[in-house]
C-alpha cells in the first residue's frame, strides 16, 4: 500500500524520528540515503522517502509491501501521527466518528 503526509517539519527531522520509530517496532533499516530509508523485518517491508514541496511542506511518502489494512500499513499511519504530534504538540488523537 502507499500512503503519504504532508507536514511543515524539514526532511532531516522526519527520517530521524522514522529511524526511531520503526526501530523500536523491531524493523531493520536497509537502503539508507539523504532523501528515503527502507525498513524490513516480520511485518513486511517499507520504503519511506520525503521531498521538499514548493519550499514550505515535507511530503512523506511510505510504501509497503503488504496488501489491505496490515499490522505495518496501522504502524505507518500512526508514524505520521507522529510527525503531526512533532509539528503540533497540541494535536490530539480523536475518532473520526
């Protein structure tokens, strides 16, 4: 699946706050360069890379090899959670419903 997020945080700080997060998940980092990181381990596997957009916004793009709502795409999404939690202390998690 692919998923992506947009946020004000620089590119460095996201992928230093991915290599926290899905390490601590228990995924081993692979392809490591300026702009992506690849993790892999019992939950699948997971491409992540980000890009400048327009100067002002980081995209954080994610894809994993897994098909449907898997244990590692949940883990994606509340990465991203993350993120946003990072550029806004003050965002909080509520149910959509």
């Amino acid at each position: 699946m692919r998923h992506f997020h947009r946020t004000s945080l620089a590119p460095e700080t996201v992928l230093a706050s991915a290599d926290r997060f899905f390490a601590a998940l228990g995924l081993t980092p692979g392809a490591v360069n300026a702009r992506s990181r690849s993790f892999s381990g019992a939950l699948g596997a997971l491409t992540l890379s980000v890009k400048m957009e327009g100067g002002h916004y980081t995209c954080v793009d994610a894809h994993t090899d897994q098909v449907g709502e898997s244990r590692l795409d949940k883990n994606v999404k509340r990465f991203f959670n993350v993120v946003h939690r990072t550029a806004d202390p003050r965002h909080t998690i509520e149910a959509g419903y």
